[in-house]
C-alpha cells in the first residue's frame, strides 16, 4: 500500500484598495492597463513603496492561521522574464518571510490539524490574453503589482478530499476576515498542490507540483490522478519524475508542463530598493483586534445556542453573508432551526449567483415575518411556500400578503370546532360507523374536513379537533 502525502500553495490576493508598492488602484478589472506607473513596470529610477495596509492584511490571515509573525522580515527579487512581467523580476520573500509556522484545523471523520510552514507577501504579475482567433497576444498590466500572500502549508494532507477540505476551510477563513474575496475561478485565490507516494516508514517520495487548479473538483480529480499515475510507476519499479504538470480538465489528466531539466532558477537576491520590514507587537495586538469570529466558532456556537445540526451549521456558514442573514432572522424573532431549513431549502431556490445574500432575494425582515407566520399557525408550510415568490418579486411583506390574500387559517380552536362540527355533523353515517369500530375511516373524515376549509386550518388542529369530536367529547 501507498502512502499519499500532500502539501498545497495557495495564493491570494489581499483586498487592499492600492497597489502592494505603489498608490495605483488595486481594481484589475478596470480597462486594461489604466492603472499602471513606472513602479508598476519597474522602469529605471522608480522606487517601490511598502502599502500598509496590504502588511495588515498579511498579518490578519497570518493570526487566523495560528503563525508566528517575525518581528522583522524582508524581501527579495525572484527573476525571471514574462511578456506580463516587464521588470523582469517579482519582488517576494524567499529568504525571511513575515510568518512561519502556523496551523488550521480541518475535519474530516475527526479533526485534523493541518500544519502551515510559512506566509510571505509578494506582488502579482500581469495577465496575459492570448486571442486565437487574430492569433495576437494582448497583456494587461493592471495586475502588476497587486498584493498577494502565498501560504504554504506542511505535507500533512494525506487524500484529496483533506486537500480540499483544507482549501474550502482556507477560503472561508480569508473570506470572513475580508483579506480575500475568494474568488477561485477567477483567480483572486490560486491553488497548487504537490503530491507524493511512499511506503509507510520509508522517507517521503519525488513531489510533482500540479500548478492552477482552481476549483475544488479539479484539486481533488487532479490529485486522484497523479495518486493513480504514481502508483503505477511505482509499482513497475520506475521513478516518478519531479516535475510541475497541468491538469487538463477535458482529458482528466495531468500533463507535464515542466522537467527537473527545466525548474527555473530564479536566482533570488535581497531586494535593494527596501529595507527591513519590522512588525512591532502593538501592530500585532491591533490587526488581532479586527478579527471577526472565525467560521469554526460560528459552526459551534450555531449548533450550541440556535440547535442546528453540524451539517446545517456548515452550509450556513460557508458565506459570511448568508450567516449573517440568518443571525440578523433570528435575532428579528424567527424559530432558528425552522429559519435554517427555510433558508437553505426554500430561500436559496429563489436566490442566484455564487454569493447570493450579498444582496439577498429579501429583506431579513420579510423573512423573518413569513417565518413567524408559519410557526405562530397563521399559515402553513404550503402557504409559505406559495407566497414566498411573491414576497419576493413584489417586495410585499408576509403579512400584507396573507391580509391581501384571505388566506390567514382559522386559527382559533373555537373556529376549527365549529367548522368540524359543522362538516362532521353532514356525514352522520361515516362518523357512526367510525364509532362502531370501523376506525380507518379516520382519514377520509379528516379530509373531508380539510377539504371544505380548502387548507385554511392548520392540519394538526383539524386532526386533533375530528378525533376528539368522535371520541364524543365534543357532543
Ligand atoms: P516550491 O516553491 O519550490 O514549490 P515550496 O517550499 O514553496 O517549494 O513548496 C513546497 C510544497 O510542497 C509545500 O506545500 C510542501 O508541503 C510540499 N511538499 C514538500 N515535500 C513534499 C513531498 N515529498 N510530497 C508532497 N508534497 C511535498
Ligand atoms: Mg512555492
Ligand atoms: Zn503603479
């Protein structure tokens, strides 16, 4: 048996609203190369400036991942040449990063603690658009420049469902801080895994770096198929190549990009144009203050005061946004566990896109005033779900609806009483019957009751009020 082993790099852009070295705006997607400077193409004399706030950040997503921050670090130039890179060069930390030696918590079956080796800030390349068609290639260089953390963590996965797990946990984590927007496919988060096989206490094997997966399918078809390749290399006594491959989503392969020939050297030196970066504790103490309560104690705190399982908890608070709907639903009066079902069935139908309550489909209000409704008896569940779209499409109110409507229940007992009695009173021979025995008969009497109220009574009570009429209680 193989032993998988598995440790990911994970790039993100940190939410800054300047350039990491200089004051250009951090918005790539504006019109291409419109907010590009000399320091963004590194041209002779311009100089590079630390962004503040991008250090904040850094130190943010560093504190959420449990790191040692360095007091003092600093950064240095990995060179190569790419038509999006025209200093030739990316400024990074390679020999002193800001943070080391943190961890994350993932589950899967138990908890896993999930080791991260370092956190270094760098700065973004440009992108390149290659036009087929034309047969032209158009760079844009509004990128160059932008902050980015790469966080590398231990080899401590061992499958592909923990690598993702871990990229899922990882993501939510920077989404809550605000450092990151999550965003995989288009980039603002990238993932590459390396992945090894080695027999139980033999020292770790060859690592294959598989570069770009930006989805969490992908990272975990991709990493199912190198375990599958490499075993079988090793199983006919071959070596497995230390290589950095692509995983080509048409075939479902890997396929090598480069060899061990072709690693680039990147001959990193100290950057001369920027000293030290020093983190005093103060900075340390005050980034820690603006931290949100983590994803993993909204889960806890979810199951422990509002009762849901561990599963609704997590879907929940997989977007900032739709956990802070929900809290803002119940504090406004709705049952919690019905607002959870409500919400992630009925809701999320009605809501599109891949953040939907960024801007939700309705108010927390609304819903809240449907899901009072629905538990006060003033509708049922049908109901609810009937006027939901409207309340939606409309803007209306729950209430509103149901007045506007006619369809509020019969809700006091001594309507549904009467409306038994009169229904149960047409059909003497059927409630005879069911007296002398002939109790399957309780069904039809229900829906006959039911019926004639056409739903305007809640189920529960019509069925409690019919068996109690039959058992005479009522005569
Ligand atoms: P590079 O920049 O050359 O890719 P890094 O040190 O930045 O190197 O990243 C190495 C990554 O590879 C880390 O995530 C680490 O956990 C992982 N790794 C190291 N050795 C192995 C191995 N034998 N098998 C699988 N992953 C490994
Ligand atoms: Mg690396
Ligand atoms: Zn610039």
């Amino acid at each position: 048996m193989w032993k998988t082993v598995i440790g990911l790099e994970i790039h993100a852009q940190l939410l800054t609203s300047t350039k990491l070295f200089c004051s250009c705006p951090a918005n790539y997607g504006d019109s291409p190369n419109s907010n590009v400077c000399p320091v963004c193409f590194g041209l002779p004399g311009a100089l590079p400036v630390l962004n503040g706030e991008a250090v904040r950040q850094a130190l943010r997503a560093a504190l959420l991942l449990n790191c040692r921050i360095n007091r003092t670090s600093s950064f240095d130039r990995k060179n190569y040449f790419y038509p999006d890179l025209s200093k030739g060069y990316q400024i990074t930390q390679f020999f002193h990063p800001y943070a080391e030696n943190g961890y994350m918590e993932i589950e899967v079956g138990g908890t896993r603690r999930i080791g991260i080796t370092r956190i270094h800030i760098e700065e973004d390349a440009g992108k390149s658009f290659h036009d087929e068609e034309r047969g032209e290639t158009l760079v844009d260089f509004n990128r160059c420049g932008t902050p980015l953390i790469e966080i590398v963590s231990e080899p401590d996965l061992e499958t592909p469902e923990e690598a993702a797990e871990y990229l899922r946990r990882l993501r939510e984590l920077l989404v809550y801080a605000g450092v990151n927007d999550g965003n995989l496919e288009e980039g603002s988060l990238r993932c590459d895994a390396n992945i090894s096989l080695h027999r139980e206490g033999e020292p770790l094997g060859t690592r294959v770096e598989i570069k770009n997966l930006n989805s969490y399918r992908f990272l975990q078809r991709a990493l199912r198929y190198e375990q599958e390749r490499q075993a079988e290399l090793l199983e006919r006594g071959e070596e497995v190549g230390r290589e950095t491959r692509l995983f080509d989503v048409k075939s479902n392969r890997t396929m090598v990009m480069r060899t061990k020939e072709q690693l680039l050297d990147y001959r990193y030196f100290p950057e001369p144009d920027l000293g030290i970066l020093r983190i005093e504790e103060e900075e340390i103490r005050l980034a820690g203050s603006t931290l949100p309560e983590t994803p993993a104690l909204k889960r806890e705190r979810y199951v422990r005061e509002y009762h849901l399982s561990a599963d609704d908890a997590k879907i929940l608070v997989s977007s900032p946004s739709q956990a802070a709907f929900y809290e803002e639903t119940v504090k406004l009066g709705a049952p919690p566990v019905k607002a959870a079902h409500w919400l992630l069935t009925e809701l999320l139908q009605h809501a599109s896109g891949s953040d939907p309550f960024l801007t939700p489909p309705l108010t927390p209000k609304a819903f809240a005033d449907l899901l009072v409704s629905l538990e006060k008896g003033r509708i049922t569940a049908p109901m609810a779900k009937d006027i939901l779209p409207e309340m939606i499409e409309k803007g209306l109110s729950a209430t509103e609806l149901i007045a506007k409507k006619g369809i509020a229940l019969v809700d006091s007992p001594e309507a549904v009483k009467a409306m038994v009695k009169g229904v149960l009173e047409g059909l003497r021979p059927e409630v005879e019957r069911y007296r002398a025995g002939e109790t399957k008969l309780l069904g039809f009497l229900i829906g006959e009751v039911m019926k004639s109220c056409k739903g305007a009574a809640q189920p529960k009570t019509v069925n409690q009020t019919v068996r109690e009429f039959l058992e005479g209680k009522e005569e």
